[in-house]
C-alpha cells in the first residue's frame, strides 16, 4: 500500500461538469482529490480487504437475526417499539438490501480493523463507482498509468445487476429516488443510481424527502401525486421512524431500499454486539456499550466514545486515564452511547488515511480511499483514487 | 489479462448529464420516461404535416399536439446566456434568442414534437430536439427537453416510451399533507455544524 504523487488531468473539471459530477469541491475545499493516489498489491486487497468485509458481512447478519429475536436488545439499539414489527417483517420477508460501507483502519500490513458499518445510508458512492473508475480509464490511456493496473471497483457493475434483482424480487419496473433537499452530494449519490437503476432497465422517479406527500388512499406520493410503492431513501432510518409520517409506515406498505431491518446494521450497537458474539476477531475492534463492562478489558488503554447515531465523526470524545476529553461535538447523543478500543489511522505522509470497503448485497464490490488531517474525525475527507499493481 | 477487480464496461453516455454546458433552468416535463407505467406507443414527427402524412384522419389533432409542444417548449426548453453556449450543445444556428420578463436568453429551435396516444383524447406531445454540435454527446440523436437521450439515430420515430407494468399502482386521489419526513434533518442542521458536510449520509 503506497501513496504515490500524480499529475491531475488537464480536462478532469470539465469532465466533472459534462458528467454532473458537481461535489468534486465543498464549501471552497477540495474533495476529489487526484494529486496523488493509492496503490494496493492484488493480494493486499483479496485477502486483507475483500475476504473480511464479506465475512463481517456475514456476521453482521447474524447480530440482525438476533436482534430481532430480543425485544431487550432493540430496546437497547433505541429502535422504537411501535416499529419493531416493520423492522422484523422486512427481514423475516428477506426484503433486499441494496449496498453498504465498511470503514477500516488498514495500513497495508496489519489486519483491517473495523471502524463501522454505514448500512443505511452510505455516501461517496458516484466517486467511487464511477469516478475513479473514469481515472484510471484516462490515466491507462495516456500511458501515465501501466496497462496492467487495475482496481478494486465493480460496484456499477453490481450496482446494475442487484438493482434487476431488487426490481425482480418486487416485480416492479419503477423505483422512487429520494434524498433532502440542498445537498449536492447526496442528490449526486441519488442521481447515480437512478442512472444505475436505467441502465437495469427500470424507469426511476425522484422526489425530495421532504416533499413526500400520504394521499387519502394512505399510500405514501410524489409531488405528481403518483403513489411511491418502491423507493430507494438516502435518509436515515433512524430519522424516519421517529418523524410525523412514521404512523402511515405500516399502511403505505412501500418496498424500501435499503431496508428497515437496516436500522440495526446502521447502529453503532452493532459494533459491541459484533464483539460480543465474535471476540477476539482479528477485524473487530473491542467494544462495548457506554457503562456495561467499560473496565472489562485492561489490556485497552484508550477508548473512543461515539453516539448510538451520528454522522460524520460527530460527538465523539476520548476516554484514557478515567477521564474523557471531547474530540467534536454535535447535535447525537440522546439515545446513549459505546466505547470502541482507539486504533488510530495510519499515516502517509501528513494524511489519515481511511478505507471505505463497499458491498454490494452480501458481494465486496471495491474500495474508496480518503484522508483526513485528523486520525479519527472525519470531517473534512479528501477522496482519493486508487489502482491495484 | 485475467479477471478484472473493476467494472469491465460504463455506459458512459448514460453516465452523461443533461448538457454539457449546464443550461440555465431545465424544467421537467417529465411524463415520456418518468412515468409511471401507462406507458405508450410514441413517435416523434419532424413536422406537422408530417403527421397529418401518418393520420391523414386526424388532422386536428396533429394541429393540437404540434401547438401543445410548442408551448411546452416554450416553458421547458433548456436556457443559456449566450448564444455561444447555446450553439456549443446544439450547433450553428440551432438557437434563438428569446426575450422574456425584462431578460433575455437563448434556446434551441424545437426539432419536432413526440406524440402518444393522438387518437385518444387523452393524447399527449412534447417537444424534441437534436443537435448538430461536433461537441454534443447529442449530436444526431433525439432529446427531450429534460435532456433524456433516445436510443438510436434519427430515422428511428417510434419508441416504446413504456415497457407494460407488471402491477397495477395504488389509487390515489389526492394527497392530502406533505412535509411529514425531513424533520429531523432540520433539527440537526439547525446546530450550527462543524461538519463541512451538508449530506445525511455516511
């Protein structure tokens, strides 16, 4: 794993803007950022990247299945009561799941540690489905790049093909798209699969979250007052279940992607119960729940204290010594809180660097790199390229 | 070599947007490839006696749908600043100016106008465009306003616009509240975030 200096395209701004790629700059600072890239060994990526992330997959599942089963735990994961029918009916229906994240700490030597899940609603996904995929076309084109370099990124292809299946699976040829209004990124993340779904052959509609509209009937609507039977969301469930509309979840019967059952992968309990019933597990960091067995283990020095829900790094602190120091704050926090050991990001050069591993369903589907200036906060990430070699 | 870790092809003209130079508003019309099921049987016509060639029995109604996309254009059609950029997307002397509330701007000449359904009284038509631009991923291709690209080139008229729905949608009549979602995304905007990130995703 090796951080190399590039030279930028000369066309890449006007490439981004033929193509809408319109987030490549936020508030004034870069994001997309090809000023250099990453480069990872064919067996860096199979065997410490791709074979974990499907089998964290895997375990993942099974906290889910016994999650459901334990009215204690989803007590515990702040899932409201009143909805754990919806959310243990979309399972227990096998409703399908369309693609997740998986943060890592990988330095290319050690194994990749876990930071967590982004089940629900994972961002970056253009950038690295896509865009970087365009990149390495171009670089290989103008000989900067060898003809044998490759990459870890078939997510548009499996994009496509899970997005058939999902419409297979409902028999449906139309989908709703949704995000919130005035953010380019999550509507640009919302276009790409809408794109994806036309390529699948499937009509997609868009309508913004807030401008979801219950009809007498019941069903949930457009602002064409077309009924929304099938919608991709990119809003939290966590969110949707505790806002006015939730009450008509059950009754507008509408098929989500992702999923409600979702809501629990997308909980960062998830990483003390993925502890719990797999310790010791060379990807899994220890972790626990804020005050149940925070001194269990002696051998962890330092600890990360992260909000049930959050976004972005927000509201996390440090906990060493017994006492805590703050290391962001934010608007989380209300439903309770875990610890996680502290596993600081590797470095290159003056940069964090964290690994964004992709699934698409249950399949690793690629990776997206990004550094940060802090090691653990996330919040001003530059996205980088990456190629296999 | 041997098996790809990557994509192995993009459909990068899908992967196109809209214009290459953003026009200034772009309105949905929407109903052609955005609706849901219903869809029909349409074809696009260069003109208005080349659909009274096809319908010679309908005469009228080619006269409606031909004045309907003209009046959708008029409303939908993409907007530039400058003829310059006008005429990058659509070619030399594809553009008129249009001056409208005090402003002005510029947008290409309809191309023709697709129909659906002429016969009934439900009929409906939009305006089409095409472009002669050496720069345009819409060169010799067929448009619509909203900037969705036909498959195929010019001669091709006729275009299943909608594959048969498998299941019939739910009745609505009406919708009788909105805003109920997207409340919290408020509140949590509200607090003044460091967080450069305006997104809910992660």
């Amino acid at each position: 794993m090796l951080r190399l200096p590039s030279t930028p395209r000369r066309h890449w701004q006007k490439q981004a803007r033929d193509f809408g790629f319109h987030f490549h700059t936020l508030y004034g600072e870069p994001y997309w950022d090809e000023s250099a890239y990453y480069q990872f060994s064919l067996k860096q990526i199979e065997q410490d990247l791709e074979a974990p992330t499907e089998e964290i997959h895997q375990m993942c599942l099974h906290v889910v299945n016994e999650v459901i089963n334990d009215e204690q735990l989803l007590t515990k994961l702040a899932i409201p009561e009143q909805h754990w029918d919806l959310v243990s009916h979309s399972w227990r229906q096998q409703q399908p799941s369309l693609y997740s994240r998986l943060d890592f700490v990988y330095d290319g030597t050690h194994p990749a540690k876990l930071l967590e899940n982004n089940a629900d609603t994972p961002t970056s996904l253009y950038e690295s489905g896509f865009w970087q995929w365009l990149w390495l076309a171009d670089k290989v084109d103008s000989g900067e790049l060898s003809r044998q370099a490759d990459q870890f990124n078939s997510l548009q292809e499996k994009l496509i093909a899970r997005l058939k299946e999902i419409a297979r699976f409902y028999g449906v040829q139309q989908m709703h798209f949704a995000c919130c209004k005035d953010t380019d990124e999550d509507r640009g993340t919302v276009q790409y699969l809408q794109d994806c779904a036309g390529e699948a052959g499937l009509s997609a509609d868009f309508v913004y979250i807030e401008d979801i509209g219950i009809s007498d009937t019941g069903y949930f609507t457009d602002l064409s007052n077309r009924p929304i039977t099938d919608c991709f969301k990119l809003y939290p469930w966590e969110f949707i279940l505790n806002e006015e509309f939730a009450r008509y979840l059950p009754e507008a019967a509408v098929n989500w992607i992702e999923p409600p059952w979702k809501s629990i992968l997308s909980n960062k309990g998830l990483l003390p119960l993925l502890w719990k019933y797999f310790p010791d597990h060379p990807n899994l960091l220890p972790a626990y729940f804020y005050g149940e067995a925070a001194s269990a283990s002696t051998e962890v020095l330092r600890w990360i204290k992260k909000p049930l829900f959050s976004r972005e790094g927000a509201n996390i602190s440090m906990l060493a010594a017994g006492s805590e120091t703050p290391l962001s704050d934010g608007p989380y926090g209300e439903e309770g809180f875990i610890i996680q050991a502290y596993c600081p990001l590797p470095r290159f050069g003056d940069n964090h660097t964290l690994i964004g591993s992709w699934l698409v369903d249950d399949q690793a589907a690629g990776i997206s790199v990004r550094e940060d200036a802090s090691s653990i906060t996330q919040d001003t990430s530059r996205y980088l390229p990456h190629i296999i070699l | 070599m041997t098996t790809l870790k990557r994509s192995q092809f993009i459909n990068l003209s899908r992967m196109r947007k809209h214009f290459a130079l953003k026009p200034l508003a772009v309105a949905v019309t929407g109903l052609i490839v955005s609706g849901c099921g219903n869809r029909q049987e349409g074809q696009i016509f260069t003109s208005v006696d080349d659909c009274k060639r096809d319908f010679p029995d309908a005469t009228q109604q080619c006269e409606m749908a031909y004045q309907h996309a003209v009046q959708e254009a008029a409303r939908t059609s993409p907007r530039y600043n400058s003829e310059y950029d006008c005429e990058y997307e659509f070619g030399p002397n594809q553009c008129q100016r249009v001056e409208r509330d005090g402003g002005s701007f510029f947008m290409p000449f309809m191309a023709g106008f697709m129909v659906s359904q002429l016969m009934s009284p439900r009929y409906y038509s939009q305006p089409i465009y095409t472009s002669f631009s050496r720069h345009s991923p819409f060169r010799s291709r067929w448009i619509t306003a909203d900037g969705y690209v036909f498959d195929g080139g010019l001669n091709k008229r006729k275009y299943r616009v909608s594959p048969d729905v498998y299941k019939p949608k739910p009745t609505v009549n009406r919708t009788m509240n909105r805003g109920g979602f997207g409340s919290s995304v408020r509140a949590k905007s509200s607090w003044g975030s460091s967080s450069r990130k305006g997104g809910w995703g992660g």
